[in-house]
C-alpha cells in the first residue's frame, strides 16, 4: 500500500512540474512578443527584415539609420519554404 501512495505522490509532483514548465515558457513567448518596440529587439532580432510590401513599395526594418538616404538601394531576397 506504501508503494502506491509513493507513486502517487510522485505522479503528483511530475504533473506539477510539467505544468509550471508549461507556464513558464507561455510567460517567456509573452514576454518576448511584448518587446517589439525594444531596440534591442530591432536591432538584432528584426534588423533587414521585409515589414511590409505594397505594389513597388517595401518597408524593411533596418538597425541604424542615422547614414542613410534616399539613394541608397537594397537587395531583397524572398524565400519560400
């Protein structure tokens, strides 16, 4: 009867254990998805990625902007997976 309570108890402490991992990386994707209008984000995350496209007109989001004109060209690649 002991080892049944024993592993009980065990099953017990696992299904906890799984559902704080479970919280936890549901509070690390919330927190994330919260910082797109960090720098840091822009800067390494999003820096040279296509934001928006309409007809010949694409938005990208660059990390520096402070040497850039209206001159400068970009290369944009698309991959489809």
């Amino acid at each position: 009867m002991q080892t049944k309570q024993s592993s009980a108890s065990t099953a017990v402490k696992w299904t906890i254990r799984a559902n704080l991992d479970v919280l936890m990386i549901l509070v690390l994707i919330g927190s994330l998805s919260g910082c797109a209008n960090n720098p840091f984000y822009h800067k390494y995350v999003m820096s040279g990625q296509v934001v928006n496209v309409d007809g010949d007109e694409v938005i990208l989001c660059v990390a520096d902007t402070s040497e850039l004109d209206t001159t400068h060209e970009f290369e944009v690649l698309r991959s489809v997976f």
